[in-house]
C-alpha cells in the first residue's frame, strides 16, 4: 500500500512557510540547524524566519517517514464529507491509507496562496484571515467525518501560507498569471518527515549578463556598456514577471566604508540607466559588497579592473 501511495502522490515540493505552530515539532531533532540559510532579504525573496521554520519542520530524526504534496483543493471537503459517497480525487489514497492502514500517524497542511499581483498589506492581511478561515472550516469538517467513520488513526491539522512565485519556482515565470485573490495551493501530507530542497532557484532559466566594468576609485559608466545595459533593459521589458539585482563591487584600495560606498554608487548608476530606460523602480534591487567576492588579485592592474564592477542578476 505504501509503495501505491508514493507511486500517486509523486510532486515537486517547493516552499512552506509554515506558521508559529510548527516550530514545536522540532523536538525529536533537538533543533540544532546542520547548515546555513540560504534566504536572501528583500524584495520577493524568502524571509530567514520561514526559512527557520521550514528547516526545522523537515528535518525530523524520524526514519522512514514521507512527505507528499496533494494538489486538492481543501475547501471542497464540507461539500465532499456530505456525499453518500465522497469522490475523494487526489487525496483518494491518502483516504485508503487512513481507513486501511492502522496506527499511522499523519500531520495534513492545508497550504494557500496570496496572489502576488496584491500588494496592498491591508488586502493582503485580510485576505491571509479568510484564508485560514476557509482552511479551518475545511478540516473540521473532514475531522468531523472521519470520527463519524471510527477512523481511529492520529491525524494532526496544520495551514501554511506560501509564496506562491516560490512554490511554482521557474514555472511561476513561464506561465499566465493566476486570477484568484486566494489561491488554494493544496495539501501537504506529513507521514513524519524527511529533509527536502524547498528552494527553487528563481534565476532558473532566465539570461545571464556579464559584468560593467569600472575604472579604478570612479563610478562613472563607460559609454562603451551603454549598449549592454540597453540590452538587458530590453530583455527586462520582455519578460515582465523577472527581475534585476544589481550588486555593487570595488577593489580594496580605498577603506572598508569607502569601498562599499563606492560600489554602492556603482549600483545606483546601472540603477539609474535602467530607470531612464523606463524600467519600474520596484523590479530593481540594488547590494553593496565593497571589496568582497574578488574575480582578480588586487596587486595588479588587471585585477582591480575586474573587481572594481557591477554585477546583474537576473531573478
């Protein structure tokens, strides 16, 4: 049964930010984090506390445990539990497991969606509370059924919000913009847990463009990379749903805040040029690194020019 219920429920997982609750969970592995948090802060990108949280609810030190993403959409259940006959879809064999299999724990996460084009908090902050509203109705009523049935086995009830650009990864970018305000992600079945990659790479499939490069202790762009910049300019008009990051570097002549300076006014000069190129402000972030992260060794002449350089990352 068990290998028939991983054979159907195979599916991408990508990003949970799990809520508060979850955080307890993390007991049985002493909650000692093994590697660093890949989250970048900013615009559109994964907060360092949902990443904390997600670590920890994945990494359990239970063996032969199984995590499997449904996409049911959970508000149907009051409707489903009414039926003489529930037609169950997706979630058909995760039903056969709880009513065939005995003493099998199982945590269900009802996972939902903002839709990202809502960027007004207040909305957003309503919408998140209707949200949760019709995820708790949904797994009452589904708690309530399978008492009914004398289901006897443990099941736990959890809702998560994710980003949903995250969860749809490089998908997000390649396909029509979804039209719900609330977007029923749909359920992540928990039979314990094992650690998994949440983290699609945002840049996945998108173009690379090299670095601008600068003089020495300057931050003027070089009309030469005008036509570099217009390019990517283009490419940003084109597609709509990407954006830029741009990330400013110098080499370490100067001190440490006048090398970061310096490369920050890099940055918002690139900035600037795509400005004028009317690209929206909100798509571009700008990072400052100073002296970090050398292409080349700072003793020579040619190496200074490749550190002293803004970066572009397409994300």
């Amino acid at each position: 049964m068990k290998r028939r219920l991983i054979t159907t429920l195979v599916a991408a997982l990508l990003v949970v930010a799990a809520n508060s609750a979850l955080a307890q969970n993390n007991k049985t592995s002493g909650g000692k984090k093994k590697e660093a948090s890949p989250y970048v802060e900013g615009r559109q990108k994964v907060r360092q506390t949902d990443f904390d949280t997600i670590w920890k609810f994945t990494n359990f030190a239970a063996k032969g445990v199984h995590l499997y993403y449904v996409p049911f959409d959970y508000t149907a259940m009051p409707y489903i539990t009414g039926q003489k006959r529930p037609d169950w879809g997706t979630m058909q064999p995760a039903v056969n497991y709880l009513t065939k299999v005995s003493r099998a724990p199982m945590l269900m996460c009802a996972v939902f969606a903002i839709n990202p084009a809502i960027t007004d908090p207040e909305e957003r902050e309503t919408l998140v509370a209707e949200a949760r509203g019709e995820a708790i109705q949904a797994i009452n009523a589904f708690d309530a059924w399978k008492t009914d049935r004398e289901m006897h086995n443990k099941v736990k009830y959890q809702i998560a919000e994710v980003d949903y650009r995250y969860w749809r990864g490089a998908a997000y970018f390649n396909e029509p913009a979804p039209d719900d305000a609330i977007i029923h992600v749909g359920m992540l079945l928990y039979f314990g847990t094992k650690k998994v990659n949440l983290f699609p790479d945002p840049s996945e499939g998108a173009k690379t463009f090299a670095d601008i490069k600068f003089f020495p202790n300057d931050a003027t762009i070089a009309d030469s990379w005008f036509s570099h910049i217009d390019s990517l300019a283009v490419y940003l008009k084109n597609n709509d749903r990407r954006d830029v990051l741009i990330v400013g570097y110098a080499d370490n002549s100067g001190t440490e805040a006048y090398n970061l300076g310096l490369s920050r006014q890099r940055a918002v000069e690139v900035k600037k040029a795509l400005l004028a190129r009317g690209i929206d402000e909100v798509r571009i972030e700008v990072q400052a690194r100073g002296s970090e992260e050398p292409l080349g060794d700072n003793d020579t002449y040619e190496g200074r020019i490749a550190n002293n350089r803004v970066a572009i990352k397409i994300q």
